[in-house]
C-alpha cells in the first residue's frame, strides 16, 4: 500500500531528492576533477554543477576550507529545505538523520564542560545539523551536572542518555566511550523507527543500511581498541546489535579478538565482510574504511532502486557528505601537490 | 432470470438466486432497478474520477518533484497524467452510454425487463468503475516511476511510455465489456424501442 | 687622512715604547680572533650542510604528515579538529634544551621528551598545530631562541588526549596520522635546534669578522702609522739637533775668528805703536806671517752666512 499512499505526503519530495541525486558528480566528473592543477580549476568544473551557484561568491584564489564550507552550506541548506518541506513520518525520520551529528555536538560540549570551556565559542564549531532548539541555553552551563539535566530536558537525545549514562559517568566515563554508547543507542532505536513505526519498503531498506551502519561499527570499534586498554566486555558494550547485522556467532568473536589475525578468522563467517577484509588486505594501507565506503554507497545506490520509501533520504544525505568528502580530499591533494593521490576518491554514481 | 423452482438446483448455485437469499432476496426484489441503474452510472463515473484522481496526484507529485532538477521532463510526461486524465473519460464516456439506456418510468418497476436493464447497468458500472480505478491507481504509479526514471536518464521515456500504454489499456477493457453489458440494458418508457 | 690615522700622542720614546707593546698585542689578538672566526666558519658550514638535508627532509615529513591528516578528514570528518582541539590537557612532548660551546660560543641544542607514553590513537591537529608552531618557531628564530633560554624545558603545546579517539571510525588513520606528526615533530625541533645555531653563529661570526676587520684595516694601521709618526717625529728632532749644535758651533768659531782680528788689529795698533817707537821687538811681534791672512777669509764667511742665518 505504500505505493498508493506515500506520494501524497511525499512524493514530491522523493522526486526533488531523485532529482538531486542525478545531479551528484560522477566517476567522470571525478577524473576531471583529479587533473585539475589548483583548486580554481576545481571551480570551473564544478561551476558546471550544482555548485556553482554556492561557488560563485567565494573569493579569487579557492581555499580547500572556503570550498569545505561551500559544500557544508549546501547540504545543510538541502537538508533544511527538504526537513521544511516534510510531513510526520518522513520528518520525525529526517531528524534522526541529524541525530549523529547532535551525538558529536553533544559529546564536544561536554567536552567543553569537562575542561572548563566557554561553551558559546564552542557552538560555532558544531556542526549546523545537530544544533537544536534548546542548544543555545546550554551556553550558560558549568558544571556536568547541569549539562545532563538540559540534555534530559532539552535534547531529543534524552532518551539515549537516559539509557546509557547516568550524571556520575559524565564525568568519570572517557567521552568517546559515552559517544559510542549514545551511537549504539541511536541506531537501536533508529532500527526501531524505520522497521517498527515506519515499517514497510522503508523499513525493509533502512534494516539493510542501518545493519551495514552497526556492523560497520562493531568492526571498527574491534580494530581500533585492539591496542588500547580497552576491557573485552566493555568492547563488547559498545557494540550496536540491531536484527539483520552480523551473526551472535561472529559478533562473540570479534568482542573476544585480541590481534588482526583473530578479527580476519571471525569476519571469514560473514560472507561480505570477509571480501570486503580481504580486498582490503590486498590493497594494503588503511584501505579498509574505504572499502567500507564503498560499500556503502552500493547500498546506497541500491536503496534508489526501489520507489516509495524514505530510504532515499538517508541515502541522499550520506551519498552528499559522501561526495564533501571526496571534493575536500580532492582540494587537498591537489593544493598539497599530491597529484597521484588526487583520484583515489570513492565514486558515488 | 432463472425460472424460479425448475429444478432442484445444485446447492451451490442456488446462493445465486435472489430468491434464495432469503431476507435480503427480498430486499433486492423490492429495491427498484432505477436505483440499481443509477448507481451503476455513479460507480461508473465516480469509480473512474477517483482512479485518475489518484493516479494524477501519485505521478503528478513525482513530476513536480523531478522536473525541478530535470525541466525538460514536464512536457514530455504530461503524457502520464494525461493517460490518468483519460481513465476519467472513459467513465464518463461508459457512464453517458449508460445514461442514455434510462428513461421514464413506463412500465412497472417488477418487469423482468427493467429489472434486467437495472441489474445490467449496475454491473456496468461496477465493471467501468473498478477496472477504471485499477487502470488509474496502475497508471498513477508507473507514471511516477516513469517521471523519475526519465529525470535520471532520458532515453528511457519511450519504452517506459509502453508500460504505461498498456497500463492505460486495462480500462479499456473494462470500458468495452461494460458498454456491451449496457448496451442490453432498457429501462423505461422512451427507450423502450429495443422491446 | 694621515692625520685620523695617528694617534693623538705626543711623539716621544716612551710613547714609542707604549704604543709598539699596543700594536704587539692588537697583532696577537688579531691573530687569535681569525682562529676563532675561522673555527665558527667552520662548524657555520656543516651546520649550513645539516640545515639543507634536515630542511628537505622535515619538508617531506610533513608534507606526508598533512597527507595523513587529510586522509583522516576524509575518514573521519572535519568535525574531529574541534573535537581534539577541544581534549587536549597537557602538553604531551617537551623541549628539554642544552647547550653546546663552539669557540665560546653557546648553541642552543633542542631535545623532545615525550611527557606520558600514549597507547592509542592521539590527538592530530593539535600536534599539527604544535608542529606549525615550531616552524613558525624555525622560521623567525630570534625570538623562539630567547624563549627558550627562559621557559626552560618548554612545552610544546602537542596533546595527549583520550587513547580511545577514532573509536567509532577512522581509529587506524589517525593513529598513522599521529606517528607521522610524531616524527615531523622530531625532525622540526632538530632543525629549530639547527636553525637556532646557525642564526647564533652567523651572529658570532659577524661580530668576530667585524674585530677583525676592525684590527686589521683600523687599529693596526692607525699605531703602525702613529708608530711611524712618531719615529719622523723624533728623526726631526734630532736633525734640529744637529743642525743646532753646527750653528753654536759656528757661531763659537766666529767668536773665535773675531777676538783672533781684534788681536790682531790690536797687534798692527801695538806694531805701529812700536814702529813709531821704533821699539824692535815689538815691531816683529806684529809682523808674525800667519795672523795677516785667516782673519780675511772668515770676515767672507761671516759676511756669507749672515743673511742665512741671523744668529
């Protein structure tokens, strides 16, 4: 039935988000862009795109910064504008979109408590889609304690901290560990959102993204506190569960995984990890994440297949910060002279 | 019309027979086939409004969405929503064609008849107004999909458009079956001539 | 000209004395300070080497260093500068700093010492913020140098900060970007210690090529030419002398002439007395051969030199 009842709300929006999927950059316009010898040749092929029009304000010799904060402001307004313009369901969807970036914000104004900050210089620095109503009272906060009681008031993250800390942790808990723990919250309860209340296409490919999103971050967090003092069950705290990511099996085994070799045996269970592992392992350096975004933008691209679902929102949105990425990685290689490196982007299109 | 009680009919069939239908039999028998013929019409009409309605908002939404980043599309696939449009004429074509078969009521309302010419144009209209809604609400979604999909890449129109044509032709059907079903149908004094 | 280039002394033995010691010892620490100059020089040279290996090569490291930090960016988000920005506690590395003596001359030479021993993935940018630091550091040393003599041990501001960053994402990115800040960081502060040496001896250099050159073309010319002046000074003051003790001399000599005429004349007078007397043996006193003649010549002398020298 979503077939029949979804345009009415949103089909407007879907074609607006199709639309400005076509007009992301492709493979092509990558290679273009590699050749480029300064970032102002950047700008007058990007010209041609839908950044020109963000572009042709910025002043003569193109920062990667100025160029940075050029794409950020069209996501944000992209984002905005399509938030406006949403009903219920895909609103309430839309800002859980925005809630990892609240996350991040979040975790560096506690930050900022912890050390003693001013917190109003510190809401410059984050990031524009996780500002929220109330963010501004939090200036006047000092003390931890303050900051949880706001959050629990204020925040739509409330029940995410409610749920996994409480005002002692703030304090005593390392911050990543807390980040970690609200983004497993997240995407437990996102799951919940998407299959559950949502349900339907939307639900049948948010579960697949939303998967790839924990699994993603079970190996990650697996990789990355292999040499750290990290404890075994507090790794295995961190580890978002939602239905449809790895196996039990698979995910006992990375919380036990003491060194690459154990991580490689369990991922060997998961048919798609263990290629996306050993692909990685063959390119050598680091490769694994870009594997990882890969990946995803498959997916992604994927989730564009099937109509009538709000899956596509989310994939716009990742397939643009997706191609900020790229751009900036671009900007940098080409101002730092490292011409080689300028074209080992990941394609969106 | 069966002749009623000739034979001791197979039990499944006899849910047919109003007359078997006990209480509710009745409640047909005493209904008058002007009523059934009138409502036939409405389905027939109202039926096929509210298939292109919804079809034209599903591809219509999607059409205005697309043709912000891809303008050259709108001229082009106005073509969906005119196949929407176009289930909305087949009703009132089909629902005309009946009408015409109603007149003034000449002879009694028990007259097989008119009660023939009343059930008859009931299930025209049930025929033109479901078949016409489901050809909509189909041509509603793969316009939509159309829309889209031309937005992306626009050598793709022409073969999506065969879709839709055949979409489109499901009404058809239901049109044509519903014109005959009507076309047997008399009721009243005028158009009588057919007795 | 000459006049500048003499010292204002009065020309006599002692000052003679006085001023050949002064030019002895200018020659002799002329001499040591070309040694010392030239010493500077030379450890000038193989710093100036040093600083062109070490420069590309600090080049290189952080120009992969800022490599890596973009492939975190791309990884990780541009959010993460913040983020670390915003953890940092305590200077994580420090200088510790020595000094090493060239020829008298002290060169500042820089150490790291890492303050904790980090475990995980560490703060980036703030270490490329300290690595900016140092090379801004490098670049107008003066100041940085100065610094240093008075913090001390000097923290660096580069940051240790939650072992678990990158937890979620990027983790292994930023713990290479980290190693590679690490090392750039190393190879800065061994070319601040360079670049700080190198601006010290040039300094050095310069002041000891200025003696020198001061020794050299000033001081030593100046007390050889007073030296000189003082030695004309005293050949004159001998060749007045002399020609003083000739004119008393002949003066003396005149004197002589004159009473020997007026003797004479005296004679003659007496021989004329005696003549007109007609006493004998006076008569023949005056006319003794020898005292006719000299008293003529000399009155030609006297009469020659008269203009010349009016004594």
């Amino acid at each position: 039935m979503d077939m029949l009842t979804f345009n009415a709300d949103n089909g407007y929006l879907e074609a607006v988000v199709r639309g400005l999927k076509a007009s992301l950059l492709r493979r092509q316009d990558y290679t273009n862009l590699a050749q480029c010898e300064s970032p102002e040749d950047m700008r007058t092929i990007l010209n041609s795109s839908d950044y020109g029009l963000w572009l042709q304000n910025e002043p003569a010799p193109l920062q990667t910064q100025a160029l940075y904060d050029c794409l950020m402001n069209r996501l944000v307004y992209d984002f905005r504008s399509i938030r406006g313009q949403s009903y219920a369901p895909l609103s309430t969807f839309l800002d859980y979109v925005t809630y990892p970036y609240m996350i991040d914000n979040l975790v560096l104004l506690l930050m900022g408590v912890l050390r003693n900050r001013d917190l109003s210089e510190l809401l410059d620095k984050c990031h524009p889609l996780g500002l929220f109503e109330g963010i501004a009272t939090l200036t006047a906060i000092h003390s931890p304690e303050e900051l949880y009681r706001e959050i629990l008031v204020d925040t739509p993250l409330a029940p995410y901290f409610a749920e996994c800390v409480n005002v002692h942790d703030l304090t005593e808990m390392n911050v990543e560990i807390i980040r970690n723990l609200l983004y497993k919250a997240y995407l437990t309860d996102f799951y919940q959102l998407c299959v559950e209340r949502i349900g339907g296409m939307t639900g049948s490919i948010m579960a697949t993204l939303i998967a790839f999103e924990a699994d993603r971050r079970v190996i990650n967090i697996t990789l990355n506190s292999l040499e750290t003092s990290l404890r075994k069950d507090e790794r295995m705290m961190l580890f978002p569960r939602v239905p449809g990511g790895l196996d039990d099996e698979i995910i006992q085994r990375l919380g036990r995984a003491d060194d690459l070799q154990a991580v490689a045996m369990a991922l060997d269970l998961s048919s798609t990890y263990r290629a996306l592992f050993q692909r990685a392992a063959e390119r050598g350096e680091y490769s694994l994440e870009d594997q990882f975004l890969e990946f995803e933008m498959k997916l992604l691209r994927e989730s564009f297949d099937a109509q009538f679902h709000y899956g596509v929102f989310y994939a716009y949105f990742r397939m643009l910060e997706q191609e900020i990425r790229n751009l900036t990685w671009i900007a940098e290689c080409i101002t730092q002279k490292q011409f080689a490196h300028a074209s080992r982007v990941v394609p969106i299109l | 019309m069966q002749p009623n009680g000739a034979a001791p009919l197979n039990c499944l069939w006899r849910w047919v027979l109003p007359e078997c239908w006990g209480p509710l039999g009745i409640l047909f028998e005493q209904i008058s086939p002007y009523w059934f013929a009138y409502v036939g019409v409405a389905l027939a009409i109202g039926l096929s409004v509210l298939g292109a309605a919804w079809g034209i908002f599903i591809t219509g939404s999607s059409l205005v969405g697309a043709s912000i980043q891809a303008p050259r599309i709108t001229s082009k696939n106005l073509v969906s929503v005119i196949f929407c449009e176009a289930v909305a004429i087949y009703g009132i074509i089909a629902a005309i064609v009946m009408a015409t078969r109603i007149g003034y009521a000449s002879v009694a309302e028990s007259d097989p008849v008119t009660k023939f010419g009343g059930y008859a144009l009931f299930a025209a209209g049930l025929v033109v107004g479901l078949s016409n809604l489901f050809c909509g609400l189909s041509v509603g979604v793969t316009g939509s999909s159309c829309a889209l999909a031309d937005a992306q890449d626009a050598t793709i129109f022409v073969k999506l458009l065969i879709v839709e044509i055949f979409a489109s032709a499901l009404g058809l059907f239901g049109v044509i079956v519903g014109i005959i079903i009507s076309s047997k149908a008399t009721l009243g004094g005028d158009a009588s001539a057919g007795r | 000209m000459s006049q500048r280039q003499v010292l204002p002394v009065v020309p006599s033995r002692m000052t003679l004395t006085q001023v050949k010691a002064r030019l002895q010892g200018a020659r002799r620490g002329h001499a040591l300070l070309k040694k010392k100059s030239d010493a500077l020089t030379a450890r000038f040279r193989a710093i100036l080497r040093e600083i062109v290996d070490k420069k590309q090569r600090a080049a290189e490291l952080l120009r992969d260093a800022s490599f890596r930090f973009v492939a975190v960016k791309y990884v990780v988000g541009d959010e993460l500068k913040h983020i670390v920005q915003e953890s940092v506690e305590r200077a994580e590395t420090r200088l510790r700093v020595r000094f090493d003596n060239v020829a008298g001359v002290s060169l500042p030479c820089y150490r790291c010492v890492s303050g904790s021993v980090s475990t995980g993935p560490v703060a980036t940018s703030t270490i490329a913020t300290a690595a900016a630091a140092a090379a801004v550091a490098v670049a107008r040393n003066d100041g940085y140098a100065e610094d240093m003599r008075a913090a001390g041990p000097v923290q660096t501001g580069v940051a240790s900060v939650a072992q678990y960053r990158g937890l979620g994402r990027g983790g292994q990115q930023i713990a290479a970007c980290r190693e590679a800040y690490n090392e750039a960081l190393l190879a800065l502060v061994e070319l601040a210690s360079l670049q700080t040496s190198y601006l010290i001896l040039d300094e050095a250099i310069k002041v000891t090529n200025r003696r020198v050159n001061a020794l050299e073309n000033v001081l030593i010319p100046r007390l050889e030419n007073t030296i000189a002046y003082i030695l004309s000074e005293l050949d004159e003051q001998e060749r007045e002398e002399f020609f003083r003790l000739k004119l008393v001399q002949n003066r003396k000599k005149r004197e002589l002439a004159r009473t020997q005429a007026q003797e004479l004349r005296a004679r003659e007078r007496r021989a004329a007395q005696a003549l007109r007397a007609f006493d004998m043996n006076s008569f023949e006193q005056a006319l003794e051969p020898d005292a006719a003649n000299t008293p003529s010549i000399l009155e030609q002398i006297a009469g020659a030199d008269a203009d010349l020298l009016p004594i």
